[in-house]
C-alpha cells in the first residue's frame, strides 16, 4: 500500500529523513514512533506529498506519489484520510456539515452526503451530536468528528498524526478502538504517536525512527511474545503488559 | 457542473457578507477608481467627436473678403484661384448664407440671431482642397491676395486639436493603469483578509483532497462580484451625472462650441461593458494574487 524506496529528505543541512525504505501493506496497523524532530511529520508529509523528497521512491496504492504533478496532488489526498492532534474542525459549520465539507469537496450528490454523513457519524457514535458545534462538543467527541470526517471519503489509508495527543487517558482509548475498528475493515492505518502505553497494549507493528532513520521495525506478534518490563538498550522503552489487548476488552 | 457553480456563487456571497465591511470598502474603492476613469473617457470621447467634426472642414480653406471687395472683385479672385494647383473647386459664399449655416449650425437656438440689426459675417470663398499637401500652399497664396480680410485655414486647429486629443490620450491611458493597478491591489488586499480568516479551512481543504481550483472559484467569485456591483453603480453615476450635464449646459456648449457632445445613450451602453470588463478584470486579478501564495504547494 504504501512504499519508501531508499528516501532522503533533508531540510537545508538538517535530516528530515535519512535513506528510508519501508513497506505497508493493505489493512495494515502501523505505528510511527520515536522522539520530536526524529522524521516522522517528514514522514507523513512526504505520504501527502506536502513535501519533496530529494532522493528515492514513494508508492501509495501502486502510484509513485514522487512523480505525482501538482494537478493530480488532490486526487491522491482523496485517497488518505488524515486526522490531526488538533481536530481542525471547521468552528462555523456543524458536525454534520463538517463531515459532509469533505463529501462535498468531491463534488458528491446532496442523496449521497444525506446517506453516507449519518452512517459514519453512528460509526463513531456521535450520532446525536450531529447539530451541535465543534465548541459545544468534548475533546473526544471534537476527535471522533475529525475522524469521521477522515473516513467519510473512504480513503484507502488513514494517517492520524498524534490523534491521542491533546486526549485523556480514557477518551485515548475509545479513539484507539474506532481506530481499531476502521482497521478491521480494511483501511491502511499509519499513526504516529508519542503514547508508549497505547502503542505496547494496541499489539501492532511499531516502526520507530530517530534521526531520520528507521531503528525498529517490529510486528505485533514480537511485541506480544516479548518479554515484559525490560528495558531495551536500543531504544530505552519501557514495555509493560498491564491492562491487556484493549479491542479484545471492548468487544 | 451547474452543481460547481451554485457552490462556488453560493460560497461568494457567504463570503461577501461575512466580511461585509471589507466588501463595501473594496466597493468604494474600485467605484472611486472607475468613476474617475469614467470621467477621463467622457473627457476622451467628447474630444474625440470634436476632432472629427472639426476635420470635415478640414479640406476647406475659407477665404473672408473685406466688405468694399465687389462681386467683380470676387469674381476674379475666385478665377485666380481655380487656376492653382490642387484645388478642386471654388464657391463664393454670400454673408447671407454664411448666416444661414451659423443659424442651422445652432440649431434651436438659431432664432438669437434673428435679433442681429445687421449681418455681422464678411462675404467669402469657399476653396476645397484636391489634395491636401497643397493645402498650406493654397492657403499661403491667398493671404497675399488683394481685398481679402482673413484666410480661415483648419489644418492649424485640426493638426492643434489632435497633439491635444493624442496627449490626453495618453496622459489618460498612464492614469487609468495606475488607477486598475490601485484597484487590483485593494481588491487583492480584500481578500487576502478573508483568506486569512479562512486560511485554516483552505488548509482542510487541502487534506480532504480538494483541487486548488475548488478553493479558488469561490474567492474569485467574490473578487468578480465585487467588481461587478463595482461597475454598476460607477456607470449608474455617471450616466446620471452625464444626464445633468447635458440637461443643464450641454445645449448651450454644444451650440458655442459648434460641435456635439456624445450622446446619454451611446455614451451609457458603452461604459457598461467597458466598465464591467474593467470590473470583473480588477476582481478576478485581485483575488488570484491574493490567492497565490496559499495555493502554492
């Protein structure tokens, strides 16, 4: 779904990113981790083609997002949701109308923005707040608005920059487990994220970087069979098991 | 399509109104603009239409006679006349007629000189020109001429009137680009503020993937109503202005100056569409500019 064939990135002298390669597959659950300034906003921008790489490939979806002209930029962001740790909620339009903003960037029908709104708004469990304001709403609720608006489009990836960030520990979770749940139907997920605890209990792979390069690429399953409490001289994580597999809580 | 256009005209207006006070001054200020440049084209037409009627006489040089010179006396100047070079013909023009013709001339104001005790106007030859190199020439040779008064010759005003109607041409021209450049950039700053106001959402905008022509049709919409309005109610002054200005002092002018001034409706339907072309350019390069910098990605 998404490949980084040998990508540099560099900002003036400093690395943005450093001879990255990497594969996502389709339906996939990836976690970005590592520490501010380590490359994973380059990361994302380059995905969304904010920025240029100097050197190397970008794939998404089988298109080479490297070669992509500016003309063709919008019809390639229309295939990736993006959710943000600040919402970016529209403040003057409704939750409804700043779902159905995105619908109607792509020039849908009035019929299909009427079906389509409330199904992704019950998906995220706002329907009842479909006529408030983003102001009238919690954090959370500001978040799951932001992700249903993510997905509206149905986007074959979806990048969620930080999406717990500004969240308490609780609403966290909840968002974890949409998230989850949009994986589950098949969406490409790429979330970075700074929530240690989140990223040990999610199960998925962690893709961490530091320095613009890429220092751990671990699936789920290692993360699961790994030992618990043991701090790691590589990347001075501490791992903790308490609290178990919150999707399997919740369902 | 029509769908786009709804959107983007419905998202103009919203916009419009939301920034009212910034619209009514972009308004103001590209009105102001065109008003004066309205005045300028007025200025220019009317001069324009002078020069033209002036230079129907153009190929004409008027020989007035002093009053003790004779029929005899005329006759043969007039034979003397015919035999240089380019000139096409020669007509002798009686005091008489010549007020007849200033009489016409003034049209409804003609009776004024039915109160004249005595026919002020001299008797004279009429020459008309084959070719008008040879005119200064013609006209050269008569003032040397015996029992004449004046050698009334329109090449001089005619060659005066156009310097004058070219120079004001171009001091207009310099002036109305200065002017559109001042409009363009209040109409660029105008909406500029409401880019800024609306930068996040162009921002979304961008995430969800919409193309930079989406989040440009309903600013340029703006830019091209507000010219629009702009335009109308400019032409609208003018025309009403221009009105009085016939009204009051537009006849008696024209029969002074002895030519016409253009007339309400010509002059109306023409700034329309000059205007609104105007109008709409200053608009929609207005709000392109404004909108550069943040669609550059």
């Amino acid at each position: 779904m998404i490949t980084f064939d040998h990508v540099t990135k560099r900002y003036n002298s400093n690395i943005g990113l450093d001879d990255v390669s990497i594969e996502i597959g389709k339906g996939d659950f990836v976690f970005l981790v590592g520490p501010s300034g380590a490359g994973k906003t380059t990361f994302i921008k380059l995905i969304l083609k904010e920025i240029d790489a100097d050197k190397g490939r970008i794939m998404v979806k089988n298109r080479e997002v490297t070669k992509l002209s500016n003309r063709e930029i919008p019809m390639h962001r229309r295939n990736i949701g993006t959710v943000f740790q600040d919402f970016r909620l529209l403040p003057n339009k409704t939750v409804f109308e700043n779902v159905a903003f995105a619908m109607e960037i792509t020039h849908q029908t009035k019929r299909t923005v009427r079906r389509q709104v409330p199904q992704v708004l019950s998906l995220m469990g706002i329907s009842s707040k479909a006529y408030k304001y983003p102001d009238e709403l919690s954090a959370g609720e500001q978040q799951r608005v932001a992700i249903a608006r993510a997905i509206v489009n149905r986007p074959t990836v979806l990048i969620a920059d930080e999406p717990t960030g500004n969240l308490d520990p609780d609403t966290s979770w909840e968002i974890m487990r949409l998230l989850d749940i949009i994986n589950q139907r098949g969406t490409t997920i790429l979330m970075v994220t700074h929530a240690k605890d989140i990223v040990d209990r999610m199960n998925k792979r962690v893709v961490a970087i530091e320095k613009g390069r890429v220092i751990r690429d671990e699936t789920g399953a290692y993360n699961r069979h790994r030992d618990p409490d043991v701090k790691t001289a590589r990347d001075g994580m501490v791992y903790s098991r308490a609290g178990g597999l919150l999707n399997k809580n919740d369902k | 399509m029509i769908n786009k256009l709804g959107y983007t005209i419905k998202q103009a207006f919203k916009q419009i109104f939301r920034n009212r006070a910034m619209s009514l001054a972009s308004v103001f200020a590209i009105t102001a603009m065109l008003l004066i440049l309205g005045v300028f084209f007025l200025l220019i037409i009317n001069v324009n239409t002078a020069a033209e009627s002036v230079k129907k006489d153009y190929n004409t040089i008027e020989i007035f006679l002093q009053d003790q010179t004779d029929e005899t006396a005329s006759q043969q100047l007039m034979t003397e006349i015919t035999g240089w070079n380019d000139v096409a013909s020669v007509k002798y023009r009686s005091k008489d007629e010549a007020l007849q013709i200033l009489k016409e001339r003034w049209g409804e104001s003609g009776y004024l000189l039915d109160s004249l005790e005595s026919n002020p106007l001299p008797n004279s030859i009429v020459i008309t020109v084959k070719n008008l190199e040879g005119a200064d020439k013609i006209a050269q040779n008569a003032k040397k001429l015996n029992g004449i008064e004046d050698v009334k010759y329109y090449k001089d005003t005619v060659d005066k009137l156009l310097k004058v109607t070219r120079g004001m041409k171009i001091a207009a021209m310099v002036i109305m680009a200065f002017l559109v450049i001042v409009s363009v950039v209040v109409v660029s700053n105008t909406i500029k503020l409401t880019v800024l106001a609306r930068s996040e959402e162009i921002n979304i905008m961008k995430y969800v993937g919409a193309t930079n022509w989406f989040i440009r049709g309903p600013f340029l919409a703006e830019g091209i109503i507000i010219g629009i309005v702009s335009a109308l109610i400019s032409v609208g002054i003018i025309a009403f202005v221009y009105s009085r200005v016939i009204g009051s002092l537009g006849t008696e002018l024209m029969t002074i100056l002895s030519t016409p001034l253009v007339p309400l409706g010509f002059m109306t339907y023409n700034l329309v569409w000059i205007f609104l072309a105007l109008g709409i350019s200053i608009g929609a390069w207005g709000s392109i500019i404004s909108m550069r910098r943040f669609l550059d990605t």
